[in-house]
C-alpha cells in the first residue's frame, strides 16, 4: 500500500439506512481526501434514516445525497476496485458476501442498530448519536494507521483490533 493514491472503502449494513450512512459520510470528511467512502446493504431500505442524517449534520457532516444502494453495485465487473470493505451489523457479517473485485481488506465492525431503539424521540437521537460516535472513533483509527510501512498480515491484525474496540457488537475474524 502506498500513500500517494485514494483508497476506496464500503460500509456495509443490511439495510444501507443508518449506519453504514454514518460511516460513509464520517471517513469521506475525515479522509481528508486520500480515502473515498461509499455504503451499501444485502438488503436496501430504499431510503437513508432521517435521524442519521440530522445526527449527520449535528456533528458537522455532510448529510445530502446519500442513497440506500445495494451491494451488488460493487460487485459487477465493471465495478470500482474496493481496498477496504467493513461490515457495521452483525446481520450483513453473517451473510454471503458477493465476490468483490480485487480481494480487499475486510473486517468487522460491528455496532448496535441505532434504528432498532425505541423509545423517545430524546432515546432515539441517544442511540444515533452513540453509534456515531463508535464509528468515528474506529475511523479515526483506521486513519491514523500507517498504511505504506505495514504488512498485509499486521494490517488485518490491526483492522481486526478497531472493529473489538467500544461498542463492538461481536468480535469476529473478519467480513464478507
């Protein structure tokens, strides 16, 4: 891996409405440019949850044309060559993955389903706010890791490592 090009990244969830939403707009931000963030679900929702998107904008994100897009987009021929492809519900770890071009990196990085809480509309905007946090903080670490001086072998322990850190879900070997 080198630092001198644009890694692609997708987020997987199910239903491709909260928190794969999250993450895609979190590491496109933080990225800074040398990552390129993009989500997907097994099965779309159709539509992205309002409350990812005001949790969105309250943290400083973009927050606009987002879309709940399956995941088979990313696995056509012709489609993007992904580095990087991290699940962030445990339902889309347990499925069967497509076959995605060029054998990227995968890991589990699983977190509650913030759309799951019931309760409140205070309890709800909690739950959005938390997973969105979780996943900022494992994004910060995958970029603060040094991508062009490690191996592959460590590379995968570390990705392994962000997605057990607080608020994993479940602490698998890796995704799809």
């Amino acid at each position: 891996m080198t630092t001198d090009r644009v890694y692609n990244v997708l987020f997987l969830c199910t239903a491709n409405s909260s928190r794969s939403i999250l993450a895609e707009s979190i590491l496109e931000t933080e990225g800074k440019g040398r990552f390129k963030a993009y989500s997907a679900g097994s099965q779309p929702r159709g539509e992205v949850n309002p409350l990812a998107l005001k949790e969105l904008q309250a943290l400083g994100y973009p927050a606009t044309a987002f879309r709940s897009k399956s995941w088979d987009e990313f696995a056509e021929p012709d489609a993007l060559e992904m580095d990087f492809i991290f699940t962030v519900c445990d339902t889309a770890h347990g499925e069967a993955c497509p076959v995605w071009i060029g054998h990227p990196m995968t890991a589990h990085w699983g977190v509650e389903d913030p759309a799951a809480v019931e309760g409140s509309d205070v309890e709800k905007g909690r739950a959005f706010a938390q997973a969105a946090h979780f996943l900022k903080n494992r994004i910060m670490a995958f970029l603060s890791l040094p991508l062009a001086s490690i191996d592959k072998l460590a590379l995968e322990q570390h990705l392994r490592q962000i997605g057990a850190m607080e608020g994993a879900t479940a602490k698998p070997a890796g995704a799809g």
